[in-house]
C-alpha cells in the first residue's frame, strides 16, 4: 500500500515536470520569435532613419538652392508649436474656451 501511494506521488510529479518542461519549451519558442521581431524592427527603425537622413539633405539642398534659412524656418516652426501647446493646455487647465481666454485687451 505504501508502494502504490509512493508510485502515485512520483507519477503526479513526473506529469508536472512534464507540463512544465512543454511551458518551457513554449516559453523559449515565443523569446525567439519576440527576439526576431525586435530585430525586423530595429532593421525597419534602421532604414525608416537612413531615409529621413537623405529626405533632409535633399531639402536643405534646396533650401539652400532657394536661399531660405532651414534653421531660421525650424526655429519658427518650433515656437509656434510651443504656442500651440501652451494655448491647448491653457485652455484645458483654466477650464474656459482658449479662443475666448486671450481678448487682445
């Protein structure tokens, strides 16, 4: 009786360390495959920034060929970005419309 108990105690371990070994396995299978995807991506990231690289030389070129000021026009572009952020959260925080908070008075 004691055997047959004892038999049973190590068949329910045996069936654990098997289900744990097919997680494992499962486990290790899905690594791999976030590990290429991460890698695809950062070849994407890659080529995504090689692209931009050529795009903005192609246009300081022409900018420069139009003589316009890239960093001038940037700068410009960044202020009123800032603007823009300032009056949305400003208009959000004072809970009134943004149009109407700034009468030019």
């Amino acid at each position: 009786m004691g055997l047959g108990s004892t038999a049973k105690k190590l068949q329910k371990v045996a069936d654990m360390a098997e289900d744990l070994y097919a997680k494992l396995n499962e486990q290790k299978q899905q690594l791999q495959e976030l590990r290429n995807t991460v890698e695809e991506t950062n070849d994407h990231v890659a080529d995504v920034d090689r692209e931009l690289a050529e795009q903005r030389a192609l246009l300081d070129a022409l900018a420069e060929e139009q003589g316009l000021d890239v960093d001038a026009i940037l700068t410009e572009a960044v202020v009123e970005e800032a603007e823009t952020t300032s009056t949305d959260e400003a208009g959000s925080e004072g809970g009134g419309d943004a149009a109407t908070a700034d009468t030019g008075d």
